[in-house]
C-alpha cells in the first residue's frame, strides 16, 4: 500500500512497483489508508507512507496501523530533514525513511530488498490473501 498526498509522486511510485509486477493500493492520505488497511485486515507485505500529509501524517499512521498489525512493514519516505529526524523515534516499528528525491530504481531496489526479508511477526494470513505495497 502507498500512502502518499502529492499525486505525482504517488502516481510515479505506483507505476514503478506495478512494472515489477507488484499489486499496489494507492491512497491519498493517511486516513484513508489506515480504512483500506481495516478492510484488508492488514494483509500487505508493505506500507509505504509519505511522513507529511494532510489529514493523518504518516507518523501517525505508522503508530495506528503497528499497533493493530504489529508484523506488517512499514517505511517511510520524505523530502524534509526535519520529518526525517522526527521519525527516528519510530525506529523499533518502522524499516526506515527513503528521503526524496529517488530514482525509479533506487525505489525498486529498496522494496526489493525489504520485501526479501521476512515478515516481522508470525502472519497467519496466506501469500495469495495480502498486497505488496
């Protein structure tokens, strides 16, 4: 899932993953992605999330959605140094904070690399159920 208010950057990282064949659900903001994440009882292998958006910033959206799915991925992606620094209190539950800008390819590799890893966790939910980003 991509969590993401700027429709360029969310239409371009969505692009990119489709290309290597993932299944993506991209939302415009944070709490929006927190329903489409309730719907799907969490079932992704991803949540990628802008950290500055306007109703519910990816902060709070990565505090919401590791306390009801604890083993569910979640890396942040920012264009602010100051946002960067605020999210290294979410260490322990999330992967870490892609800074903008990046290449399509950078972004590839990087959710090439995490989706490798195993799932934090032990999901009960099977591979055919859950979405990649």
């Amino acid at each position: 899932m991509i969590a993401e208010d700027d429709t360029g950057v969310r239409l371009l990282v969505e692009r990119a993953l489709r290309l290597e064949g993932h299944d993506v659900i991209a939302v415009e903001d944070g709490e929006l992605a927190l329903e489409v994440l309730e719907e799907h009882a969490g079932a992704f292998d991803l949540l990628l999330s802008d950290i500055r958006m306007p109703a519910m910033t990816g902060i709070e959206l990565a505090y919401a959605a590791a306390a009801r799915w604890p083993d569910l991925r979640i890396q942040l992606m920012t264009g602010y140094a100051e946002q960067k620094e605020a999210a290294a209190d979410l260490a322990a539950i999330i992967l870490g904070v892609i800074e903008k800008p990046f290449s399509v390819a950078e972004l590839r590799r990087h959710v090439g690399r995490i989706l490798a890893t195993n799932v934090r966790g032990n999901r009960s939910v099977p591979a055919s159920q859950r979405y990649c980003a």
